[in-house]
C-alpha cells in the first residue's frame, strides 16, 4: 500500500480487534501540532474512524475548533501508516459511561504508508486496561460500533 483514500480490510481489521494504540495530532490554538495516544478507536468502515476521548482533553478542544486531523498507526508487521482526515464531534456524551466522554468521528481523506526500507516496525504501542476501567471500555466500544 503506497497511498490511498480510504483504509484496506486488512487495516480495518487491525484497529478493530481492540487493542490498537494509535497517536492523533491535532492543531493547538496557536498552530503548533499536539498528539496524544488513543486506544478506544474503531474503524467504522473504510472511509470513517471513530475515537473516544474525554472532553476535558486537549484533543477533544482542537477538534471543535480546528477538525483537521491525522493519525498514526505502527503495530508489528511492519505496519506503519499515516491516517489524514477531518474529524468532529459525533456524540457529546456516551450513554454507556457516567464520566464526559464524547464520541469524535473522523472522516479519512487520505491514507499512506510510512514503511521504510531502513528500519522494521516490530511492535506498536501497548496497553493494559485497568481492572477498574474494562467495564467502562467494553461500554465504549460498543457504542462506537452502532
């Protein structure tokens, strides 16, 4: 995959088994890029991702003001690609948690491999959930696959 417009099934398929860590940048106020990683995220399909982020978070305030978007996925394979899109606030408040989580939705525009032939990717970043939070991220995720 060199570029594209929308995710390959393949891509899809990764960041839906749910343990994926990816990073999104977003615009700060005075235009510096801010990044954050994420693991509530869900490919809706090809053309959609969907993420969950607290509206505290300085990723929530950049997407309403400034939707543009991208995000990025390294997981072993060798997996490296570059998300770009606009993103919104889809859902204000999530039904499933009590905590101020809102849904973002962003729609993908452009879609790149970040591969290079002088290094491998071997792993991507990775978590654990809490004990005290599963329940609270089985709830989130269901409400993003609706």
């Amino acid at each position: 995959m060199m570029s594209s417009n929308e995710l390959s099934q393949e891509v899809i398929d990764l960041i839906n088994r749910q343990a994926t860590i990816v990073v999104v940048a977003t615009v700060d106020e005075d235009g510096s890029p801010r990044t954050a990683p994420f693991g509530w995220v869900y490919a809706r399909d090809s053309k959609t991702l969907r993420f969950s982020t607290s509206r505290g978070h300085d990723t929530y305030r950049n997407i309403v003001r400034d939707g543009r978007v991208m995000v990025c996925l390294m997981e072993e394979g060798n997996t490296a690609i570059s998300i770009k899109g606009n993103a919104r606030v889809y859902k204000e408040q999530l039904e499933s948690v009590s905590r101020r989580i809102a849904m973002i939705e962003m729609d993908i525009t452009y879609v790149k491999s970040d591969v290079t032939r002088v290094a491998s990717v071997i792993s991507g970043i990775k978590c654990k959930i809490n004990k005290e939070y599963v329940e609270m991220t089985e709830g989130v995720y269901t409400e993003m696959m609706i």
